[in-house]
C-alpha cells in the first residue's frame, strides 16, 4: 500500500514538472531576445545600460536587476521594486519571465542571481536559454563557492554560456578560458574593449560609469539591432543602479566633505579601477577611505586593507570593524602618515558624520560592503547632503 502511494505521488510530482516545462517553453517562445548578465562586477550597470540601449532603438525592453536592491525596469525605463516574502531564489526567474512574456516584449535582460556554479547552470541552461549572454568580467570573489583561482572563477561564470548563442565579455585575463567554453558550445565569442569610449561621453553619465560597461552594452545593441549613436543617447539617460558610484557634496555639522559610495565594488581589483577613475575628479584633494567590514568576511578585510595601505595610501582611514588583528596594527605603525580610526559595529550615522566632521573639504571614499548595514548607511547620510 505505501508503494503504491510513493508511486501515485511520483506519477503526479512527475506530471506537474512536465507541465511546468511545457508552459515555461511557451513562456520562452514569447521573448525573442533574451539577454542575461552573469560576472564578479558590474552586472546591474550593464544590465540596465542594455536595456536602456535597446529601449532607444525602439525594442520594448524590460529588465530585472538583482544587485545592490532588486529592481524590475519597466518599458519604460521605471524602476520597480522587489518585495520579497521569502529568501531570493533563482526560481524567481521562472515567474519572472512567465509574467514577462504576458507583455509581450521585443526583449528581456536578467541580471544573473546565482552565485553557486551548479545553480548558475540551471538559471541559464533550464531556466533563461539566453540567445545573448554577458559576462562582464572575473575577478577573485566568492572564493568559497567559486573556487580560489581566477581560472576557477571563470570556468564558474561561464555555466552561463549558452549553447548556439553569443557570448559578450570585456574580459581579457581569462578570455582565452570564456572563449574555449563557447567553441564547446557553438556560441559566437565577442570581446570588447572600452576604448572606444571617450572621457566626453562618460562625464555625461550624473554617476562613475565604466567605459568598459557601456562597450559590453553597446556590442549586445549592435547584435540586437540598434545603432550605436542611438544607444549611447539612450544609455546616457537611464537611470543609475542604486549602488552606482555616485559623488555627494556633504554638509558634516558644518563641515564641508565629498562622499563617493563605491561600496558596491566589494573586490581589490574592482575598488582599485574606481580608485583610478576617481583621479581625475579629486585632483590634489585630499582624502579619506571609510571601510566598512563584515565580521564573516575576514579574508575580505584583509585584502582590503592591503590594498589600502600599499597601493591607495590615503591621508586618512576610518574602518567600521572589530578583531581586524595584528596584520592591521603592522600596517598602521608601517605607515603613521595615515590617520587611522576604528569604530565599532554597532555605531549611528550621527557617531560617524561626526568623525566625518573632524576633515575638511576632503574626498570620503565608501568601500567595502553595501549590502545591508553599508545601503542602510548610505541612505542615512542622505539627510547630510548639502
């Protein structure tokens, strides 16, 4: 008797996945182009500078972004909140793309959600079926469930590859990897570089946008059909991810500072491209890294603060953080002409913008990590824009 009802419930567990399938195919059938984003950094920014793109070439585009804050952008280009009930999910891509086809776009642009490679598998190969995928780059991040090496993380990243598509990437230290995947595949290899796109063009952007984001989502227009004066226009004017590298004048009780959020580029590489960037707005300010820690992401810290201390070498440093260890105290007696200030976890926005107040006219650089207290954070010093 209990066989029995195993069975019957298998047969029916069995029949239900196979409708799911059939209507999920049929979802897939309505989206003709369906582009999806996967990399270390960046994916947001270019998922929604597509989408933008596209929507300027007359494409009825919508898009999803999951990085800083989850976001549906509308046909419209209308941000659009995402209120979970439970835990993210790559299931969430299903619904999502079922609902999306009910609008019968031109285009869909997905921002990869899966960390873990076996999940990135299925978000693209069960789930997406992309026909353009994009992978931004490959930097050392998520050593835990994507390998140590960049070569583990690239072959990580590329589970998204699709089969008899096009792959296009700005990545050149591991392309020759991402490029093999796709000959596996049959997939079209697209490299690009951010050359193309000059400095006039980016200080139109009212945020740090990278030149190599705007030739990743330039080159997915181009193979969608948009030209590409129409798609810079178009990009130009889209709306900013929430953890884009915007620059704040601040009001510090009295005290006038600049704060940049780059909480976002939580990886060396990624915090040392903005750093750079960053050069030709600061000039000879001076200033001052705020970094903010995770207590369970200690090899993070580390590499951070080694990256501050042997290559930024800012005028001062204040770091939310506890138990950083002796590497830190080595650093600090290596280098006393970085002011040096370390607060506790639990600490209000007004305890900071004080230490805040304590410089003048300096360039207060974010770093770190934005998700949860660092987004919290930064929408609190809103209130001390000047």
């Amino acid at each position: 008797m209990i066989e029995l009802t195993l069975g019957i419930l298998l047969f029916i567990l069995i029949g239900m996945g196979l409708v799911e399938s059939h209507f999920h195919r049929l979802s897939l059938a309505q989206l003709p182009i369906r582009i999806h984003v996967n990399g270390s950094r960046g994916k947001s920014s270019v998922a929604r500078l597509i989408a933008a793109g596209l929507r300027a070439g007359g494409l009825k585009t919508l898009a999803k972004t999951t990085g800083t804050a989850p976001r549906i952008i509308d046909e419209n280009g209308k941000d659009r909140i995402i209120h979970r009930l439970r835990d993210a999910s790559i299931g969430e891509q299903v619904r999502l793309l079922r609902n999306f086809a009910k609008k019968k776009p031109d285009a869909v642009v997905l921002e990869c959600m899966a960390v873990n490679p076996q999940y990135q598998w299925v978000s693209e190969q069960k789930m997406i079926q992309s026909t353009v995928s994009v992978i931004t780059n490959v930097r050392p991040d998520h050593l835990d469930e994507m390998g140590s090496t960049l070569t583990d993380n690239a072959m990580s990243l590329s589970n998204t590859i699709p089969f008899n598509g096009k792959l296009v990437t700005s990545e050149k230290e591991m392309g020759s990897v991402l490029e093999q995947v796709s000959e596996k595949r049959n997939t079209k290899f697209n490299i690009v570089a951010g050359d193309e796109v000059t400095p006039e063009y980016l200080r139109r952007f009212p945020y740090l946008e990278h030149k190599d984001n705007v030739a990743l989502a330039l080159k997915v227009c181009e193979l969608g059909g948009v030209e590409k004066e129409i798609a810079l226009e178009g990009m130009v004017h889209t709306s900013p991810d929430p953890g884009a590298t915007i620059i704040w004048e601040l009001d510090c009780n009295g005290t006038p500072n600049y704060f940049v959020n780059v909480f976002a580029a939580n990886d060396p590489t990624s915090t040392l491209d903005i750093w750079h960037q960053l050069q030709a707005k600061i000039i000879d300010s001076p200033t001052c890294i705020f970094l903010n820690t995770r207590d369970d992401r200690r090899y993070r810290t580390n590499q951070l603060l080694s990256l501050i201390y042997t290559q930024i070498k800012p005028d001062a440093l204040i770091i939310r953080g506890e138990k950083l260890g002796s590497k830190f105290h080595d650093y600090q007696q290596d280098n006393p002409h970085i002011k040096s200030v370390q607060l506790p976890y639990k600490i209000g926005i007004k305890e900071i913008v004080a230490e805040f107040s304590k410089f003048e006219n300096y360039y207060i650089v974010g770093i770190g990590n934005m998700v949860g207290w660092g987004e919290k954070f930064v929408q609190d010093l809103k209130k001390y824009r000047a």
